[in-house]
C-alpha cells in the first residue's frame, strides 16, 4: 500500500518533491504545508492533498507514514530543526533536505532522536541517486576498481565576475560560511559514499576580490585535503559561481584504485572506466589502456530528485533495517561534520582537523 505522505515546506524544493510524490506509486500524497498558505494551496491544486499553514496542525489532523521536510531558513537549512523534530516526536518517518541543518547541535540532537524514536530519518542527499553512480558502484563490488587510493573532486556552480551579484537573499547575506554548510553536504556525500569515512580534515577559503569589494561575507571557494579511514587521500574543490570550471564542467568526481579508476562528469551523464594496465599491455610512456565510457543521455540533474525520493520511499516500504536506509540522517550529519571540520580547519589557518565521531550504528534484530 502506498505511503500518506506530508510535504512542509512548498516553495522551490518542495514543489520539486510534490512532483516526484504525485508521480511515485510507492506514494500518496495527503497533506501540504506552508506558512504562507497560498503556497500550500497551489501545490495541493496542483499535485493534491490537503493544505495546512501550521505543521502541528497537519500532524494532528493526518496519519501520515512520512513527513518530507523541504523547508529553507538561514543557510539554507536553519529551519529544519522545528519541523523534524516535531514529525519523529509524533512517530513519523521523515526525509530532510540537505543539510540536515545548518548547526552541528541541532543535527546531532536529530540523529539522536530518530533513533530513539526508531523511525526512518532520511536526507535528500541525491547526488549518487544516478545511473553513473549506480555503474560505478558495481564496478568497485566487481573488483575493477581494487584497493581505494585517491579521490577527486569539484564541485561548483559557473560563474565569474560579469555575472556576478552581490546579495544572495536573507539565507545567505551575512553569512560567511552559507555556502559551506548548504552545499558542501553533496560533495562530501559523494565522497564518503565511495570512499567511506573521512577521518582528518585539512581546509583553505576565500572570497575572490569582486566579493570583497562588493562587501560581501560569503567563503565562496574552498580547498579541502582529506584522508578516508581505508588510507585513501581525496581533494575537494568547490566554489560558489567565482569561475567558471575547465576539466569536467561543474561536477567531475574521479575515484582511483589499486585496479582501475572511474570519473564521473555531469553527476547524471557519464561515467569512464580507465583500467589500470595488465602485466600483458605493452604500454609506452604516456599510453594507457583504453578507457570505457558510458554515456547516459541523460543531462538534466532534476532526475535525481525522483531517484532519490524512490529510493527512501522503497526503503521505508521495505522496511529495511534502519542502518541500511540509503542516505540516512546519519550520512548527513556525517557530511555536516567534515564541513565543521573544514570550517574550524580553515579558522586555525589550515589546521589538521579530525571530524567528530559519529553515533555507533545500532543493529536491528532483523540485521542479524
Ligand atoms: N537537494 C538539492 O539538490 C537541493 C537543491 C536546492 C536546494 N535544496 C534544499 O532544499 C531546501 C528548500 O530550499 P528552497 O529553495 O525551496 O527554500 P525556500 O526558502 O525557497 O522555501 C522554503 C519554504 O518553506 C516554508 N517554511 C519554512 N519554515 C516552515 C515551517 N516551519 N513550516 C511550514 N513551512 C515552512 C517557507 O515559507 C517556504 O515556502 C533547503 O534546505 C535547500 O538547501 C536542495
């Protein structure tokens, strides 16, 4: 049977969920809810439901299974806190969106209280909810990728000076570190996905001179040296529309092993396999084997808006032990943490930075 579903929070994002829930069978969307209320009537017009202006009032009145929380606030993810966590204390499952918020404590306590509540707290972490993603995973279980040696990525919006504008909204404006603590949880997602756990942090920021000069606060750049539990090193570059990058455009992951490696270019477009050379290839220098690539056909990154919310909706269907959900709220935090890590890194002027530890994973019985 399909799950009651509740939507908070029904402006860009949540719109985008709406269409995935209306459009999912594994679905039922019953209830929607803005505190503007109009926004809350067009998306119930549109996509169904009933609309609410009060979360508490929408838990009252419906026996949702999950309650998608797609709110905003400061950084992106300072009104989260509220909204999940009167959903878990009414026994609900929910899906967040990235970051899980935009303070360390607040997401801790969130975790925390999922487990205690032993519901499904899941993040819209949708990055590697895609088809290269899928394939590259394959590759590392068939053994083509071998033993985890670097990792690199970059991420970022285009941009450059003459498209440049000053203010990014009441979310952003004034705050150094929004662009961090709201973006960074993809790349780290994607990072820690593939890699595993990052066990020591290394970071440099800054805002290119046009910022500067504008007044604006925002740490747009960053550098980030890591190292994964497994020994591997990674590198993440990511920028808020400061330049434009060359090399694989505005996403391009590259994972090497003692095997082979893959990249992916364009999250949901194409992936490339480089085997690394049999002892038969008789290779000169600056040759290599021949490299497989998978193109998709597919650009449009809305596509994985519906994967990943397919994904949590057949995970909670499924009943799956709760520490198999794909993209919990404990990878989220994961992901917050290395950015707390990379913005204490950068404030002590590089220094090495050893993330906090995560919560134990609980086994359920049916793990067993
Ligand atoms: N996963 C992705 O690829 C991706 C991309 C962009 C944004 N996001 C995330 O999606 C989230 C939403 O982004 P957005 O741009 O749609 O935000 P937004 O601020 O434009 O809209 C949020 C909506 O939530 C409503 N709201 C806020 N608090 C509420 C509450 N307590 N109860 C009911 N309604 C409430 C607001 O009135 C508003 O309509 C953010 O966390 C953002 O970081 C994710």
């Amino acid at each position: 049977m399909a799950l009651k579903v509740g939507i908070i929070g029904l402006r860009g994002i949540g719109e985008t969920h709406a269409r995935a829930h209306s459009q999912n069978p594994l679905a039922k969307l019953v209830a929607v809810c803005d505190v503007v209320k109009e926004r809350a009537d067009k998306a119930a017009a549109q996509y169904g439901g009933k609309a609410y202006a009060s979360p508490a009032e929408m838990l009252r009145n419906e026996d949702l299974d999950v309650v998608d929380v797609c709110t905003g606030g400061y950084e992106n993810g300072g009104w989260h806190f509220e909204p999940v966590m009167a959903a878990l204390a009414a026994g609900k499952n929910v899906l967040v969106e990235k970051p899980i918020s935009n303070d360390i404590h607040e997401a801790r306590e969130m975790v925390r209280f999922a487990a205690e509540k032993d519901v499904y707290l899941g993040c819209n972490l949708n990055h590697y909810f895609t088809e290269p993603a899928r394939q590259a995973r394959q590759l590392m279980t068939d053994g083509k990728i071998g033993e985890p040696v670097y990792c690199l990525h970059r991420m970022g919006f285009i941009g450059g000076e003459d498209i440049y504008k000053p203010g990014g909204g009441p979310n952003f404006d004034g705050f150094p570190y929004a662009h961090l603590k709201a973006f960074l949880a993809h790349p780290f997602s994607l990072m820690r996905h593939f890699g595993g756990d990052i066990t020591h942090v290394q970071a440099f920021m800054d805002r290119p001179s046009v910022r500067r000069h504008a007044g604006d606060l925002m740490m747009s750049i960053a550098s980030v040296h890591v190292k994964f539990h497994n020994g591997a090193i990674g590198y993440l570059f990511s920028s808020r529309g400061d330049a434009t990058m060359g090399l694989g455009g505005w996403w391009s992951f590259e994972f090497g092993g003692s095997k082979g490696t893959f990249c992916i270019e364009n999250c949901v477009e194409k992936l490339t396999y480089y085997p690394a050379p049999a002892p038969t290839d008789k290779l000169g220098l600056g040759e290599q084997p021949t490299p497989v690539v998978t193109n998709t056909g597919v650009k449009d990154f809305g596509a994985t808006f519906p994967a990943r919310i397919n994904a949590y909706l057949e995970d909670v269907t499924n009943q799956v032990p709760k520490s198999k959900l794909r993209a919990s709220g404990r990878d989220a935090l994961a992901t917050l943490e290395y950015t707390f890590a990379a913005i204490e890194s950068y404030e002590q002027g590089g220094a090495l930075v050893r993330p906090h530890a995560l919560p134990t994973l609980k086994r359920d019985l049916k793990d067993q």
